[in-house]
C-alpha cells in the first residue's frame, strides 16, 4: 500500500466525527423566549445552544437587552451623582429634575456635614412602588478659611508679636457688640464682661505694658489659732492706674465658604510671662454655632425645593 493510502486511512476517522459534529450543531436552532418574573416582570432572553466536548448539547440564557443598547439614543433611566459646589446649585439641580417623590437628606455630622437629594426615591406610602435611587444630588460643606483659622487659634497661647500679627492679619472679621448679638449680649451680661471694640482689640495687639505688684498677707482665727495666708496679685498699666483688659470681643465670619456670616464671642485672656505678656483667645461655643449654621442651610434648600427633609443618610 503506498504512503497516500496509508494517510486516507488514518484521517478517515477524523473527518466522519468533524462532520458528525458540524451536524449536530446545525440542528440546534438558537430562539428567542419571552420569560415572565414571579413579580409581573416581562423579559427576553436569548437561548443559545452548544455543545460540549463529548457531544452534550447544553443551553445558556442571554438577556437581548445588550444587544439593543448599543442602539439607543438615550438611556433607559437617569442614573449618577452630581456634586455640587454651592447651596444655590444644589437647589437648582434638585428643581431641575425631581418629582412628588424624590426626598432630601441631611448630614448633620460636624466631621463632615452634606446634603444629598434622592430624586427617584421611593414612593411615599406603605404600598408605593420602590423605584433604584439612583439619580442624586450631593453637596459637601466646604468650611470657610475664616472659621479654620480663628477654630485653629482658639485656646492656643501667643507671644506679643503673635497676638498682634494675627489680629492685624484678621482685624476685619472683628465686629462691634451690641445689646442685639443674642446669647452673646447674655454671656457678657452673666459674667460681667466688657466687650473690646475692633480699635480696642487692635490697640491691645499692638503692645501693652504691665506693672505686676504682689502682696502676702497672713491673718489668724484668735478663737481656733488656724493661720490664713492669701497672695494677691495686681496689675497696672505704665501710668500706675488699675490695668482694664475687655474679657472678650466679637467675630463675624462664616461657617460655610460663601454663606452667610455669624457672631461668635471670643474669650480674651492674658498672663505676665517675663517681661512681655502671653494671650489667649477661646471662642466661646462655637459648636453651637457651627450647628446653627447647618441648620439654617437645610432649611434654606428645604424651602427652595418644597421637598421633606430628613437628618440622616440615604439608603
């Protein structure tokens, strides 16, 4: 038998199963079958044969939803997050796209206080229908420089030099006191103090000089013999006369980098270090007033959307 023969014969087999096999694909038609979900969701799916190796004809199930979005103009639903700069853009892009339904939500952490709008939220009642909540608007509170500056100086001690570069620095956030300013006209009234002006603030910055005069004085109890012994230390300025520093004074800056400005009340302290004086400014409740401010913002895009509110985070 020569070379050519012996080759038919032994790729004979081959060839009749690579045959058999290309038959038993071809007699496999793929279809498309309509499904209908357990919940009244109707989808399509396309069945597609195979086979595997052996000869086992297998089917799997692909959604034709794929296939059609490569066509689509538009999406099937919005979906996305925008993050918005100011109050007023957040305010304008919830009225742009919400519904009776969609629902505001307020992060009142002061680490990091943010609103955010679900505008395909879920409708409202115990049978309404549950919708993907995923179309929101968010808005992160940028705290303003001002308020990092003065929070990062409060209860710090500073030298002469450094009390007078960062009032000179920051002189226009200090505001005049008036009768008007709320708890802080209560504060000063229930701790007797006097409040600086701005010119007085500054002029304090600018150097002071202190007499500091201490005296001891023993007394005894005749009846029992117990010794009382009590120091006092007086200050006067550079003329003699009793020294009178304001025990406080008044802040207008923002909470929110551009939003409105509030009155916060600035404790004023000093002591004799030396020759020179050491100052120390502590703002006086000031996370009271951080609050204020967040709630005053949810209460502005409350009212500017006409859409509930709720204190805490979507689901």
């Amino acid at each position: 038998m020569s070379d050519q023969q012996n080759n038919q014969t032994v790729n004979e087999p081959n060839i009749a199963s690579g045959i058999g096999e290309l038959a038993q694909r071809a007699a496999i038609v793929p279809s498309i079958e309509t499904v209908d979900s357990p919940d009244g969701v109707t989808g399509q799916f396309v069945i597609v044969p195979t086979v595997e190796t052996g000869g086992r004809a297998t089917v799997r199930l692909e959604s034709v939803v794929k296939f059609f979005d490569e066509y689509r103009t538009r999406p099937r639903r919005r979906t996305g997050c925008a993050h918005l700069g100011d109050l007023d853009s957040l305010v304008a892009h919830v009225n742009r796209f919400k519904d009776a339904d969609s629902v505001i939500f307020a992060d009142t952490n002061r680490e990091h206080p943010a609103i955010a709008a679900v505008l395909d939220y879920h409708r409202s009642g115990a049978t309404g229908d549950p919708r993907f909540g995923q179309h929101r608007s968010h808005y992160a509170f940028p705290v303003a420089d001002e308020w990092k500056v003065w929070t990062d100086a409060s209860g710090e001690e500073m030298s002469q030099s450094m009390f007078a570069e960062f009032i000179e620095s920051h002189i226009v956030d200090v505001v005049e006191f008036t009768p008007e300013c709320g708890s802080a006209a209560l504060f000063a009234e229930k701790c007797g103090l006097t409040f600086a002006t701005p010119a007085q603030v500054l002029e304090l910055s600018r150097g002071l000089s202190v007499n500091v005069e201490g005296k001891l004085a023993a007394t005894v109890n005749l009846q029992n013999g117990v010794k009382q012994i009590q120091f006092t230390e007086s200050h006067t300025g550079e003329n003699g006369a009793p020294l009178k520093v304001p025990g406080a004074f008044l802040i207008g800056i923002p909470v929110f980098r551009a939003e409105a400005r509030y009155r916060v009340c600035v404790r004023l302290r000093y002591r004799k270090q030396g020759p020179s004086l050491v100052w120390i400014m502590e703002l006086w409740r000031h996370e009271e007033v951080f609050d204020a401010a967040i709630r005053d913002a949810c209460e502005k895009v409350k009212t500017a959307t006409a859409l509930p509110l709720l204190v805490g985070t979507p689901e």
